[in-house]
C-alpha cells in the first residue's frame, strides 16, 4: 500500500471547516428575547470554534480514542449560539458533550450527570443555582463556565469548583489546531426523557453524526422541503434534544443561515421569524400549537415556513390548521436512540401530478419513507414480515448507520433492544405499497381490547378534527371483560364548549364512513380546562395522564 494514502475520517470538524471557506459571510444569528441581537457568520463561528478548542486545553479536557471516553462536557443551555459552538469544539477537541436536558426533574437531571461522569459544565446563567446544587452532588465536576448574554457580570462562586466566564475565556484564547482525530472517536451523550423510568445514556460517534447530516440533507432536497443555499433555519428543537434533531449539523453542512432564538417565548420568535426571513423549522407539534394559536401568530404571514414535525402523532386538526395558514408540514419520525431522523415524509417523482391536497395529506400525515442508509422492517410478534397492504400492524425495527451500539452501563436494555440483529423501536406502524410508513402508536401505548389494537393516535387524530378541540389525547384503562378500554382526554380551543356527547357524535361521522370500527369509540371522554401534561420535550405525557385517570377511579 502507498505510504501516502489518507485515511478520510468523517469528523464533524470537516462540517463547519467547509461552512468557513466557502459561505464565510453567511450569517449565523442569535437573537434572544431580552437581548440585543447578535449577528455572527460562518467565517466568526469557526473562529470562535477554534478559541474555544483552546479554552477547552486549559481547563484541562482530555481527549477520548475509539473505545474509551474523553471528557464528559456538560452543557445547560437554551437554544443559543453558544451552545451552536460548543456542538463542533468539544466533539472536535475529542471530548463528549453531554447536552443535559434542563427540563427534566432536578433528580433526574443529577441522575444523568452522575451516569455520565460529567467533569467541565458550561451553563447559562439562568441555570446558576441548578449548577450550584449539582457540582455539590455531582464530585467528579470540577469546572464550571458560565455563559451570559450580558455585557457585565457579577462574581460567582462555587464551592470547591473553579468558576470562569465563557466570553472571558474566549477574548483570551488563541485558535486552537484540532487534532486529526478517529471518526469512531464518542462526540455526543445524552439520556432519554424517562417517561416510563429512569432516562437510559446514549452516545454517538462522530462517524454517526457525519453520516446522519449527509443522509438529512439529502432528502430535504427533495419535495416538498426543497432545502436549497437561500432557505434560513431555526431550530425549535431544544438543542438538548437529540442534537435539535441534527439541524445545526444539518444547516451548517448545507450553508444555509441559521437563527437561534435563545429561550423559548413564542410571541418572540414569531417575531423572528418574520423578521430573519425563517424557511425551516422543526419540532413536535405542541411546539407548532405554540406558533399558530398564539395571540400575534395572526399578525404574520407564515406561508413561506416549511416545519419539519416529530416526536409525537400530529393531529389531523392540527395539520388542517397550518395548511389554512400556508404552512408547509412535513413529518418525520425517529428515536432518540436513533440520532433522531430514520423516516422523512419526502415525495416521489411519481407523484407530481397528483392533486396538490393528496400531497400535503401524505407529506404532513405520514411518517414517510426511510432516509439513505436506512433499513426497516414491520414484524409481528414472530419477527414475520407483515404485509405492506396500510392496515396490518406490527412494530417497526430499523437498522442504520447511526443507531446506537448500546445503552449506557445497561447490557440488559441493549439486549432486548437489539434482537435478531434489528433495532426494536417498540413503535407500533403499518406500510403501503409505496414504502410509506405510518406510525399507529408506540407499543407502551396502544390498547389491546378483546385481544385486537385500538390505535390511540388515530383516534386522537379524528377527535382533533371536530373544530372545538384544541387538544386531545387517548389512552388505555383497565377493564374486567375486554382488558383495555380507551378513555379520551380533549381540552377545548378557548371560546369553545365541548361536551363528550359533541365528541361520540363527532366520531360516529367516521364509523358511518368506515373509517374506525364502533368498538374504538371511548368509553368515556373527559374534558379538561387546563392544558395537558408535557414530557421534558413537548409530548403530551400520557402516563401522567394514566395516573390521574386511576386516581379518579375512572
């Protein structure tokens, strides 16, 4: 073999490298709610990068190799661009970003960091007292650096902990020159939301990352996203989440502007959105609630937004809603353990023809087709191939490049995850003819009656059609006879009165239609006046929902 060969790595580093030489004066834009706006550009971005990979060196970070971990880097952070920044320096430093979700219980959030060893934690200064308590419990941390949006800054102190301030070290720094390191080499950790237990570590390489990016990207070129050089993206994912869904890498390897709108206030980033001339965001759909039944959302003309949505079931109502606005929907489907993206609702050539209403049904309804380097399967309970007929159930595994390897210190999930060489993801779908695959529920959640499915999410999807929900979810209870029965949970638009007789009426149009069988209708529909419960990252949480039911008596 010639001794001059170079062995490419698919690192991350040679993501924003790109960005820098050849979109240098494209912007990157942080406009948080309380504050002036920043306005940054790929060129500033990979300088900034590369002083913090020497703020990284003098606080002593170590750097990991294929096999081994570097540096637990933790962060606390809203959707910010210093967070953007540290997506690319401490992955390319060859240490692991933790990217800690702020949402969860302080348990759950001082559980996670004790799993992960975390050793550095950068947090926005909104999270001071959280970090306080935590680098208290917390004894392998030993550096804390905080990051503020102010010009000016008190002392803060921590006991036991060194403290510094993340601009101060950056006016410092010198640009660092990154090491060539192992694409094998572990550059992202994080823990699920913990919905139905403790959050369970997950770790990705940087080969998983690359590799994720390029397929993303290449099949948001397609309709109806059609991503092109002079689209903006903003992430309404919390960066926290499964890489906001990957876009930052996404965006950044497509060279396209990015606006990072700081915390969440939806008011503001309407606002934004208009103002930075935003094409695509993504999130789950509460996140697209918040956008159109906010009380300014009228005021902006949203018909140029593609929202690439997942995470949860999409109400048909709630697609309906943001077809009246203009807004073009797209879902998709993943896991965290699946870096997320493994479906996206993409159209094929075949299709340009059809009415433009078939296509905006199967872009926004359907969970779509698999990404490049994606394999799937539907199985029944044998592991047997079901029928791609768009009926018959069976759970979805997957199989990709960027699906984890394992669960973090847990053989025993990994085992049952991985069986028979497939990813299981406990989801619950059917497929057409076409290769479209539809989520029906996750199998946690789905409600066996009589020894037959009842698709929580379809029922919810009819329920949010009726023009008084605003919200809706299903859910399974215990029954003597049948075994499960569904119960459904709907809060009404304001101004509305929804009764459950509305809601049975409403449901029968679809029996009539043929659409449900009359056995699905609920056995009882409860209204509420407040909003229901969310998980740490916008999905309704339906085991909250399970308890309270139980605790009535229902």
């Amino acid at each position: 073999m010639c001794s001059q060969y170079y062995e490419y790595q698919l690192t991350l580093d040679k993501i924003i490298r790109r960005a820098a030489q050849l979109y240098p004066s494209v912007e990157v834009v942080y406009a948080p709610p309380s504050e002036s706006i920043i306005r940054s550009n790929y060129a500033r971005e990979w300088d900034r990068v590369q002083r913090l990979g020497s703020v990284l060196e003098e606080l002593g970070v170590q750097s990991g190799e294929p096999g081994r971990f570097g540096s637990r880097v933790a962060v606390l952070d809203w959707n910010t661009i210093r967070y953007y920044e540290l997506y690319f320096a401490v992955p390319m430093y060859g240490a692991v970003l933790h990217t800690v979700n702020v949402l969860l219980s302080p348990e759950d959030i001082i559980y996670t960091m004790l799993q992960a060893q975390d050793e550095v934690l950068f947090i926005n200064e909104d999270f001071i007292p959280l970090a306080r308590v935590a680098s208290s419990l917390v004894k392998s941390i030993k550096k804390v650096v905080i990051m503020s949006d102010k010009a000016e800054h008190e002392e803060v102190s921590f006991d036991g902990v060194e403290v510094y301030w993340y601009e101060d070290l950056l006016r410092n720094a010198k640009p660092y020159n990154f090491p060539e390191l192992n694409e094998n080499v572990v550059a992202m950790m994080m823990f699920t939301s913990g919905t139905t237990g403790r959050p369970k570590g997950t770790y990705f390489t940087h080969r998983q990352l690359v590799l994720h990016a390029i397929s993303v990207t290449l099949s948001i070129t397609a309709p109806p996203i059609s991503a092109s050089i002079y689209d903006v993206a903003m992430p309404l994912v919390p960066m926290f989440h499964v890489h906001a869904w990957g876009l930052p890498y996404i965006a950044t390897l497509t060279g396209i502007k990015q606006v990072y709108p700081g915390r969440f206030d939806w008011g503001h980033i309407l606002r934004v959105i208009n103002d930075e001339g935003v094409t695509i965001v993504n999130g789950v759909p509460t996140i697209l609630y918040n956008l159109l039944t906010h009380p300014d959302s009228p005021k902006y003309d949203l018909g140029r937004l593609k929202f690439i949505v997942g995470g949860a079931a999409l109400p048909r109502g709630l697609f309906e809603e943001a077809v009246k606005r203009g807004v073009t929907v797209i879902q998709g489907f993943g896991l965290t353990e699946t870096a997320p993206v493994i479906l996206l609702s993409v159209e094929k050539p075949n299709m340009r023809d059809w009415p433009m209403d078939r296509r905006r049904e199967l872009s926004g309804l359907s969970a779509g087709l698999p990404l490049p380097f994606v394999d799937v399967r539907i199985v029944d309970e044998q592991d047997r191939d079901v029928p791609r007929d768009g009926k018959t159930m069976g759970e979805l595994v997957v199989r990709a490049p960027w699906v984890i390897k394992e669960y973090l210190n847990d053989p025993e999930k990994t085992r049952r995850a991985w069986r028979n060489g497939w990813f299981h993801t406990d989801d619950i779908a059917v497929w057409d003819s076409e290769g479209y695959i539809q989520i029906m529920d996750r199998a946690k959640d789905v409600i066996k009656s009589g020894g037959e499915w009842i698709s929580s999410t379809r029922l919810e999807d009819l329920i949010s059609t009726h023009p008084g929900v605003g919200e809706v979810a299903v859910v399974g209870v215990p029954h003597p006879k049948w075994g499960e029965r569904p119960i459904a949970i709907v809060v009404p638009k304001p101004g509305w009165s929804v009764t459950e007789s509305d809601i049975r009426n409403h449901l029968m149009k679809y029996v009539e239609q043929g659409q449900i069988p009359k056995w699905w209708i609920p056995d009882k529909v409860i209204i509420m006046e407040s909003e229901l419960p969310k998980t740490s990252t916008g999905k309704i949480d339906k085991k909250i929902l399970r308890d309270r039911i139980s605790s009535l008596g229902v």
